[in-house]
C-alpha cells in the first residue's frame, strides 16, 4: 500500500440503537478499580462479514467425523467439500480419482489439494457418534487448504483455534433447545439475522447496542489517565463493538478514498491535518448557516460543529504522532503482493492494509500515549449461500495472507506479542451443502493470532459431526447431540471467548461484570489460550 494513501479522520457516529440498561453502577466500580496498563497491549477484531463457513476453516479429520463432513458436503450442483489431508492437487484437465470430476476451473476443491493436518498439543476424544470403534480414539483435525500461513503460525505455537463459539445466554443443550417453552431455557434471539447476529457477536443485544465489547473494555483504560481519543480505533467505519459510555471509536482510513483530511489539503491548507482556527471557524460557521439547513442558533448544529472541532484537532494530534513522513509508522513493513489463487492475478487485499494501518498505529502508541488499544477491522462477502467455492477460497487466502503478514510486520517492529488479532463472525453456515453454497447457522470456530498466544492447541470442545438422520434400509438411526436442524449448538459463549482475551489486556475480575455482564452465567470464563 502507498504511503501517501493513508489518511486518517475521527469517526463522529456514537453507535447505533437505543441505549441499553446498562448496570450504571457496576461501571462506575470498575472505573474505580484501575486497570493494569503496564506496558502495551493491543486486540483486535477481525470481524468476517457475512457469517463465515467454519466447517471449511477448522475440520475433524478422524474417519467417523470426515465420514460426516464428505457425506455431507460431497453433494449438489457444484460440491463444497474440502479434500481429506494428504490428497495430491488435480491439474486442470485430469479426473479427481476421489469425486471422480473432471476438473475444469481453479475454484474447485480437488484443484486445490488436501485440507492442512495440525497437531493440537491438547488431545481431544472422538465423541462417541463419530466412532468407527469401541475403543478411545483421538480426533484429528487440518485446516482450509488455503491457510498455510495460519497452519505455519499453529505449528510455531503463534496462533491458536477456539472451537465452536456463539451467541448464547447461558450454557444450552439439544434437549433444553428442544423443550424450552417447558424447561425455561433461554434461546438468544433472531438466530440467524446477519444485523442481529453482527450486534449480539459485538455487544450482547440484538436490535442495535449503544455499547460494544470493545468500547466498554476501552472504558477501563480511561480510567487510568491516558489520553481518551486513540484507546478505540476502527478501519471499518462505525461499529457497535468499539462504542463505551465514554469512549468513542477513532476511524483510520486506509485507502486513497477523499477523506476530511484530503478535503484540508484540497482547500489549500498545509499538512495532512490542520489545526488552524481560521479554518474550524469556517468549518463551524457554514455548518451553521447553510450546510444542514438550520439557523445559527441551533443548539444541536452548535454542538455538531463542537465535535466536528473536536475531531479535526484529535486528528491534528494523531497525525503529528505519527509523523507526517519518516514517523515510527515509517517503520512497518509494508503487506506483500497478493495473488488470488482463483484467478492467478496479483490483487489487493483490504484486510492486510487494515492490518497495516493497526500495525502503524500500534507503533505510535508511545508518542498517543496509550497504553491499552481495541481496534476493529472487517473483510466482507462470507455470505455464501452460492458459488461458496470460488468466494470462500479467495476469502480464505486473503485471510491468511492478512493474518501472516501482521503477525510478521509486529515481529519486525519487537511488538509480537504485545498486539493479538482474533476472528469473529456472524455466526456458522450449514453443514449440508444447499447445492454450490451454505446458509445461516450458529456455532463457529475462530482463530486468534499473536506471539502471547498459547498457541499449537484447540480451546474449547470441538463437537459432533452430523445431521439428525432416522433408521433406513438397515442403516442405524444418527444422532448429533451438538445440534439442532442443520446447525451447531456453541458449546463456548462469545463472552467467555473475549473475556480470556479481556484478561490478557487487562481488565480486571471486579471490571468483568461491567463489561460482560452475562459472563457469571457460564462456568468457564476463561479459555486459558493466553498468556499472562
């Protein structure tokens, strides 16, 4: 990415929805109860739009379970799934000895090779309706074929996987799900709504949330005396997951796209940012006359103008921080071309230039004075409900280029384990096939990456496979225990997955509660994949 295309601008939105009844209290103790801001630490959210397939980024590969997934997936117009371990890439042209498919085009699993063996430091079991014996077996698991930089990461104990996450209230079970008008079970709500599901993943509620995860960790931090602007950073516009009761997020363009601050330039004046009175008046007073319509008076075009100032001099103070050439943000490599592996041609990758624009903030942390950062970033178009295979596989390789060159670019500037990335998502997509795609469904697995990453394992229960199938023709009943219909049920809550990352930064147990006020619903609140 050009230097010159990196331009930066406070994000003004305050998040969308109506407040929640939040507990006013609790977050006042934790306010009280200073966090430990010794030494920098990042997170960051690397948000999968759409609702990722997570059945094709972490798979069992043990017979019983891949005996699932290939009966499964090996279906429909254009078959979705991954080729087990070890299988050698079908030339274009040749038949896959496996599906017995003459492979015509580069989005086609067989063209890609087997899915990527890891070896998790922590055995977990075969559970018991994925045996093809009466004796204990180990599972075995592989990533996408296109994670080769995540499986290199896994295998140097820099990136872990947490299996089988998602909304939940409280612990659920198949039979509570099943009878839970009779049982008092709670279900979260709108399951499979992307808007819904967006807002539950980044701040507990559905129907908008006035406050995030983030935003709310990032409310602790404040507490500490460090400066107010920079503790919540997003590439990806507004989002619900950076928004406290006092912190607002800060936007950091990364591309060349006409900013405020290309506007400065535009009208004549110097540096990226500009400070300059005569110019915030001017602001303010055609925002006041003339560009929305309202008179002078307006107490709320006065107070928008106010923010407007307000964001124009944290964007002078950010700039100057990072310099406007030679800075320490000089310093950080810059992503390598990418290469998409369907089409053969270089290309960007919006995710590695956000991660690029983190990198350089987090280098400049020192001269912001900021402790403590939550940033949030996005790659959309995990939306597959068809032509899964050609989109995900793009998505997968441009996830993986993203994810190895941050983790390389943090280790060349000496900070790789102070800043961790994790994934988040919508939610799941079916494991049947629905022909060429996948819809909405509920537990994932995810990814976290960094050098203070317990790294080399699976956290968490990875489940079950299968689809609930009665007795035929001789063929023994199938039950799954771990889901219902054609979905997941998560077996890890949202909160208990970035309550363990919560810790690591810094947030305090009498904090939790402010921040996760569902967590003590949960008897695992923390996974244990980081370090201390």
């Amino acid at each position: 990415m050009d230097r010159s295309s990196l331009s930066r601008r406070a994000l003004l939105a305050y998040g969308a929805g109506a407040p929640l009844a939040l507990n006013l209290a609790a977050i006042g103790r934790a306010a009280a109860d200073t966090p430990d801001n010794s030494g920098y630490r990042a997170l960051v959210c690397v948000f999968l739009q759409g609702g990722n397939d997570a059945n094709n980024l972490l798979l069992a590969t043990d017979a019983g379970s891949f005996n699932q997934y290939w009966t499964a997936r090996l279906a429909g117009s254009d078959p979705i799934a991954l080729m087990p371990p070890g299988t050698a890439p079908v030339a274009i042209g040749q038949v896959s000895p496996l599906t017995k498919r003459t492979i015509s085009t580069t989005d086609m699993p067989e063209h890609w090779g087997g899915v990527l063996p890891i070896t998790p430091a922590t055995p977990q079991l075969v559970p018991a309706a994925n045996k093809t014996t009466t004796a204990p077996q180990n599972r075995t698991f592989a990533l996408h074929p296109m994670l080769t930089g995540v499986q290199a990461l896994f295998q140097a104990k820099r990136a872990a996987a947490i299996a089988n996450v998602g909304t939940l209230l409280a612990p659920l079970t198949k039979a509570q799900y099943q009878n839970s008008g009779q049982n008092g079970a709670i279900i979260p709500q709108r399951l499979f709504s992307h808007a819904d599901q967006q807002s539950a993943w980044q701040s507990g509620q559905v129907d908008g949330s006035a406050t995030g995860w983030g935003g709310l960790m990032a409310d602790t931090f404040q507490a500490s005396g460090s400066a107010v602007q920079f503790e919540a950073i997003t590439t990806a516009g507004n989002t619900a997951f950076l928004s406290g009761l006092t912190t607002r997020s800060f936007r950091v363009n990364y591309t060349g796209n006409k900013s405020i601050a290309q506007t400065i330039n535009l009208v004549g004046m110097k540096g990226r940012y500009n400070s300059s009175d005569i110019f915030l008046d001017e602001m303010r007073q055609n925002l006041q006359e003339g560009s929305l319509g309202f008179t002078q008076s307006s107490d709320m075009v006065k107070d928008y103008a106010a923010a407007v100032g307000r964001s124009i001099q944290a964007s002078v103070v950010f700039d100057s921080a990072l310099g406007a050439a030679g800075g320490p943000y000089a310093l950080v490599p810059v992503p390598p071309p990418f290469t998409n592996p369907i089409t053969g041609k270089v290309m960007d990758n919006p995710l590695a230039d956000q991660l690029e624009a983190v990198v350089q903030t987090a280098v400049a942390h020192a001269a912001l004075g900021i402790g403590r950062q939550v940033f949030f970033v996005q790659l959309g178009g995990f939306d597959t409900h068809d032509g899964e295979n050609p989109r995900q596989g793009l998505l997968m390789a441009q996830l993986d280029h993203a994810l190895t060159y941050f983790d390389t670019a943090l280790t060349k500037v000496g900070m790789g384990d102070q800043v961790t990335a994790f994934t988040a998502s919508d939610f799941n997509r079916t494991f049947v096939t629905n022909g060429d795609g996948t819809d909405h469904a509920w537990g994932a697995h995810h990814l976290v990456v960094g050098g203070a990453v317990k790294g080399g394992d699976i956290y968490g229960t990875y489940p079950t496979l299968g689809v609930d199938k009665p007795a035929s023709g001789g063929t023994p009943a199938f039950a799954n225990p771990d889901a219902v219909g054609n979905a997941l049920i998560p077996t890890t809550s949202v909160e208990t997955y970035l309550a363990t990352m919560a810790t690591w930064l810094g947030v305090k147990p009498a904090q939790m509660t402010a921040v996760f006020p569902r967590l003590s619903a949960f008897p695992v609140q923390n996974l244990g994949f980081m370090a201390a």
